[in-house]
C-alpha cells in the first residue's frame, strides 16, 4: 500500500496517482484539505516505529505503507483555513495533523519521496551549491555581497551577470542590467547574490533513485521558468546523458539524501557541465507532459519497489 | 585565528571564550551574531577556485575564511534588527535570504567547526524529540517510549514536547569528537552516546539522562548548543586540541 500526500489535484500528484491506478497498485490519499476529518499517530518504542492514520473513516496501520509520496503544500494556507483566526482550534488541529506526519515520514522505516529533512539543503542555493561542489560539479562564478563596487567588478569582469534571492524563496532569475546599477546601493541592507551567466543548454534531470530522466530546454530567456511572462518561447527535448554524468547526477542526489530530485545542469559549447541547483521536490509533471518521459512511472516503481 | 561566535547573551560561550583564551588560542575573536548583523563588508564568491568568505566588522576588525584556524559556532539564529524599519514584505525577505546567506558563510569556514552550520539550524543538527528518541535508540541507548498524535496540544509556536517533566534532575555529558566529558556513564551508556553524536551528525553534542522508564540511565534528550560549563576544563582542553587540530577523532 503506498501513502500519497498533498493535493489531490496538484499536476505532480494527479500523475502519479494515474500511473498508480494504471498498474494496478494500491494506495490511498491523504488529502490535506481534508485535514479535519484525518486522524494520526505515532509510536517509536525501542527503535520500532508504528502507527496508525485515520482517512475518510478508515483506519490504516502505518508499518503497512511500502512507500510514501509527499507533495504538501503550506498547512497554514489551506483554503479551509482562510477566515479562521490566528488561534483557532481548527487551526491547532491542522498543525497538530501535519507536524504528527512530518515528524513520521522523518523515521518511517519505508521509503519516503522524500524525507522533510533532506530537502532543507534548497533553502540555501549558496550552501548547496558547496554541497554540489564537492560532488565534482563545476558551480558558476558566484558573489555574494553587500558592496556595489565588488559588483560592479564582478559585472566588468564577467559581462552578463545575473542576479536572484538565495532562499527557499522563489525568485525570476533576472539580468543585470544597466538600471539596475542605479538601485545597487540597496544591497547594502542585505547581501545579495550575483552570478556570471553561463552560456549553454539547459538541462533539467530527474532523479528517482539509480534512473536518470534527463531534459534539454532550449528558451531566448534568461529563466525558461517565467518564458511565457517574458514574451519568450521553450522547447523541451528528452536526451541520453554520458553515462558518467548521469551517475554523478545520482551521486549527487544521494549525498543530498534524496531519492527524487530535479538537478538543473547548463551545458556550455565545450560541453562542461555547470550544475545551479538540485530541486528536491521537483515539479516534474511540465518535463513529463512535454517529452514523455516515464517519471511518475519511475516513481511509482520505487514506491512500490518494483521500479 | 581561531573564533567563537554566538549570540552576545551566550553566558556559556564567553565562558569558553575566556577559558580557550588562557589555553593560548591567539588570536581569538569573540564575535556575536549582533555584530555580524552590521557587519560593513560582506565578500561571499563560489566558484572554481573554491568558496571563501571576508567580513569587516562594524569595529574593523577583519575575518577572512583563509585566516581562520578553528571556529566554536554557537550561533542560534541570525539578528535582523537592523531590517525594522523596512516595510513587512522586504523584512521577511530579507530575513529569509540572511538565514540562508548565514549558513553558507559558516559552511564555507576551514574545519574544525564545533559545529558546522546545517539546514537544521546555524550552529548544527537540531533535531525534532521524535529523532532524538529514534536515534538513541539506533545507537543504543535506553530510550523511553515516544509517541505523538494528531489530538495533541499545540501551542502558539508548534507543539511543546519534553522527555521528562520540566525540572526533573538530568545529567549531561558533551561529546566532542567521540571524546567524552561530564557525569561518569557506565560502559555501554558512554559507547551509545558516542554512536548517537556520530549517527546525528555533530561534532559537539550535549546528552541528558534521567532516571526513568528504560532504567537509571534513559535518555532525556540532546542538543547541538549544550551548556559547555557542565564539561568544566577539561572539556576546554578538548575544545581548545581538537580546535588546533592536535586531537583527533576519538575512534
């Protein structure tokens, strides 16, 4: 029996349970915005972790789930939560209900896609990128400051320059321009991180334990990401990676401590290989729905262990 | 250089600056998390020679990653004072951005770092009750029974949680590098603490024991940033070795 997390509707999600349906494997949902009629528990009594998770009336044993699937989104945003003060015991209950699993899925002993744990290295880019380092990848030439001449420097010496946040928030990756040069003294309240553009091909590649999926994006825009926002167009190709590189990149995903993981690679003329960043809860439905490429497969057959 | 960073009320810290001080670490900076806030000049590169890190404190004082020899980290959380006066959306930002920017700094210092920076927390691997019984349990050690459900009470925070009754009697012990100071254990209690700061990943790790439900000698829970007085000295001899690189890992 495999546990799925999150949004019943979320792309990634809805993937993965067609895949399940399709090949006949069990599993049941948790749907966070039913919240209010789950329950759970947890024990861990020497080392042995058991348990027990209450959906729609059913009770099921926690040591029964072969595998877990999470995509949970902010409890504290659910939509059911929307006009409930700050201290309301619904709201109590939800907390209660996602810290409960998310402390779960850190002992389970099943395989967990993935644990809450290894996913922290993200809300670092700069951290990460010294994790990815020492997994042999080149990083691009990064500065990190709250001085507008280092940058100005920087800029002179690299030429195109881009700049984005290093937190788990989400910025458009944006270049450097000319006006931006105006509002540098800015930075002096908060380091701020610059990088050398790196010419080249992007790569995505998805991970799920030892298969590699990997995707060629070809975009006229600095971030392919935000292309339809920025008037530009992206094309998606599946390719075969070098063996060699497609073993670094489960390598890395495994020093990461991830099964799952979106590695985003850029690829210059003389084929050296830059990595940005490992996703570690990896939107693979775009990459999917665009090549046909067998992630939710993939991931299914590990949940399952099969795959 | 050697450095000891923590927050400026960090008693058992300027403690172990003082006492790491007599021991002939020079030199070495006490530097607080108020003062790396303000810091004036802040150089962070990554790149293919390799990361570095240049602060200039707001008093001038210079750290460079290059010049630093050993570091006791005791940094709890980044001080963001200084972004009050923003409005709420950039605060939080940049609040976000200094947190991540932190760890990364405190990753890139040359080792020994007591402890390294995590995604867990700035000064090591803070970890939830739940993992602390789990691991003590793989490592050996008697631990009570945890358990932990949907129904229980949260507070405004998150969820308090405690091994044992606040004010019950414990005693530490701190691992530094499979070294051991504090209460005298019995054999296979001190073997399974050692494995615990192995199996967690941290290099300086404090364990509480009370009389309890697994015997005289439970687990009562661990901490990355634990009160480094209980070691006394000779905890400050092995800080001060394994800082200058004399001690290795105790196997």
């Amino acid at each position: 029996m495999i546990l799925l997390c999150g949004i019943p509707s979320e792309t990634p999600l809805a993937m993965v349970r067609e895949q399940l349906n399709r090949l006949n494997v069990p599993y049941v949902m948790f749907n966070q915005r039913k919240f209010a009629s789950t329950e759970m528990d947890f024990e861990i009594s020497r080392g042995r972790v058991t348990g027990e998770i209450q959906l729609e009336n059913r009770s099921y044993r926690l040591e029964d789930f072969c595998g877990v699937y999470t995509r949970l989104m902010d409890d504290r945003l659910l939509p059911e939560l929307k006009d409930e003060p700050a201290n309301s015991p619904k709201r109590y209950y939800c907390r209660a209900l996602h810290d409960t699993l998310i402390h779960w899925f850190e002992v389970a002993p099943t395989r967990v896609v993935n644990r809450t744990v290894p996913m922290g290295s993200n809300f670092s880019k700069p951290y990460q990128s010294q994790l990815i380092r020492e997994q042999g990848f080149a990083v691009p030439e990064t500065l990190i400051t709250n001085d507008p001449d280092f940058v100005r420097e920087f800029l002179k010496q690299h030429k195109r320059v881009i700049y984005k946040s290093i937190s788990g928030i989400r910025s458009i990756v944006q270049t450097l321009e000319e006006g931006d040069l105006k509002r540098l003294d800015a930075i002096r309240w908060c380091p701020t991180q610059f990088q050398q553009f790196v010419e080249g091909t992007n790569v995505r590649v998805h991970t799920v334990d030892t298969k590699v999926f990997a995707t060629a994006v070809s975009t006229d825009t600095t971030d392919y990401r935000y292309a339809y926002r920025q008037g530009g167009e992206t094309e998606l190709k599946a390719i075969e990676l070098p063996d060699e590189l497609a073993s670094r990149c489960i390598g890395l995903s495994r020093a990461l401590g991830l099964v799952f993981a979106g590695i985003d690679l850029k690829i210059t003329p003389d084929e050296q290989v830059f990595c940005f960043e490992v996703n570690p809860c990896p939107a693979f439905s775009y990459y999917e729905a665009n090549t046909g490429q067998p992630i939710a497969r993939a991931l299914v057959g590990y949940l399952a262990g099969t795959g | 250089m050697w450095l000891v960073l923590c927050a400026s009320n960090d008693i058992s810290a300027l403690w172990a600056y003082r006492g790491l001080a007599a021991r002939g670490l020079t030199p070495l900076e006490l530097v607080s998390a108020e003062m790396l806030a303000y810091s004036v000049h802040w150089e962070h590169r990554l790149g293919a020679d390799g990361v570095s890190i240049d602060i200039t404190l707001a008093d001038g004082r210079r750290i460079c990653g290059e010049n630093a020899r050993g570091v006791l980290n005791r940094l709890l959380s980044v001080s963001s004072e200084h972004l009050l006066l923003a409005n709420p959306a950039d605060r939080d930002y940049a609040t976000q951005e200094l947190a991540a920017f932190f760890t990364s700094w405190l990753y890139a210092l040359p080792q020994p770092v007591l402890n390294r920076p995590t995604p867990r927390g700035l000064s090591g691997q803070w970890r939830h009750v739940s993992e602390w019984v789990w691991l003590a349990s793989k490592a050996g050690l008697p631990a009570p029974d945890y358990r932990q459900t949907s129904r229980d009470r949260v507070d405004g925070m998150g969820i308090e949680r405690g091994l044992v009754p606040i004010g019950t009697p414990v005693s530490t012990v701190i691992v530094v590098e499979g070294h051991i100071v504090g209460t005298p254990l019995p054999a296979e209690i001190h073997e399974g603490c050692r494995r615990l700061a192995d199996l967690s990943g941290t290099g300086l790790l404090g364990v509480e024991f009370a009389a309890g439900s697994a015997g005289l000698w439970t687990f009562a829970g661990a901490t990355p940033l634990p009160d480094l007085r209980l070691g006394g000295q000779v905890l400050l001899d092995i800080i001060a070795s394994v800082l200058r690189g004399e001690l290795e890992e105790n196997e």
